[in-house]
C-alpha cells in the first residue's frame, strides 16, 4: 500500500509555481486560496473516515499537530472516497468524525486525488513527486515556508517528524 519510506528529493522546477498560487474548498464550503498559509510549513495529507489506518493516522496527525503547530506548521487534511469508498460521508459528516480526535487543523472538502479528476492541489504535489497515491493517508507531501514541495511521505512516522524538523529549522534560519 504506497512506498514505506520518503522521497526528499523532488523534481521541483520554478515553473511550475508555488503552492500559493493554488486554490482549494474548505470542508465548510469557502474557496481558500493557499496563500493564506504562506510562511508556514506544510503537510497535505488525503484522509478517510473508514480505513483501517483512520484512528491510528488522526491521533499521529494530531499529536505531531499540537507539538509543531506554534512553530509555523500547519497540516491541510484533503478527504477522499478513491479508496474502497472509505471517505463515503458528506463534509458535515466528516466533519462531526474528526471532533472525536480534536482535530483543529485545516480540513477540506473531499477531492480526487488521482485520475482525470485530480484535484488542482495534488496534480500541482505530483508534478514534483510523481506517482499515484496508493491509499488513504499515503499522499503526504511537505511544503517549505517558500511554497515549495520538498518532501513525500507515507507512513513513516519517524521520518515525518525529522521532515518536519527540518523544514522548520530551515524556516527559522531564514528568518
């Protein structure tokens, strides 16, 4: 189910724009331009209410969340139904899921993550780090504070946090 371990090096080109540049639904219905978190590091990760990996993925997400958020990460959560439809309910729904893990960062509405209906975001993501996503929670990809990609991750816990220490030491020397 996806790669196990991360992809640091990307096939970023200039060209292809920043994440700002980007647009997304947020899971209320409100068009959220991606500027809105400029400066910050990003982890945008598809997600799904009904997979085995759901309270295992949330409670890491969660804690890594609560540990590095007042340092300038953030993480965008995409829902996403490609999987053996495990992403089945309607935003409120998913919603109403996510209290129970007191999820307080960003949550989308639901997107494709592959296909011809890939959304703008992870079709941007891909670019740099080519491949489909291979299940729910495996379309981790890390922006710098610049809005670039700069890493893909699966599951690997302990290398998502070295990923995200890096990313944020770099941000604070670049201050």
């Amino acid at each position: 189910m996806g790669t196990t371990s991360s992809q640091i090096d990307g096939q970023y080109q200039p060209s292809f724009g920043t994440f700002y540049n980007l647009k997304a639904i947020d899971i209320d219905g409100n068009e959220k331009p991606m500027s809105e978190y400029q400066g910050k590091v990003l982890l945008v990760v598809n997600v799904a209410s009904s997979c085995g990996k759901t309270d295992r993925e949330y409670k890491q997400l969660v804690d890594l969340y609560s540990r590095y958020h007042e340092q300038g990460f953030e993480i965008l959560a995409f829902p996403c139904n490609q999987f053996l439809f495990q992403e089945h309910g309607a935003c409120s729904t998913i919603k109403s899921f996510v209290k129970k893990y007191n999820v307080d960062f960003p949550m989308f509405d639901k997107i494709d993550v592959n296909g011809s209906g890939t959304h703008p975001i992870y079709a941007w993501l891909k670019q740099s780090y080519p491949g489909r996503v291979t299940w729910n929670f495996s379309g981790k990809f890390f922006i710098d504070h610049h809005g670039v990609p700069r890493a893909r991750a699966n599951d690997n816990y302990e290398e998502i946090e070295q990923i995200i220490q890096r990313l944020l030491k770099e941000k604070q020397e670049n201050k």
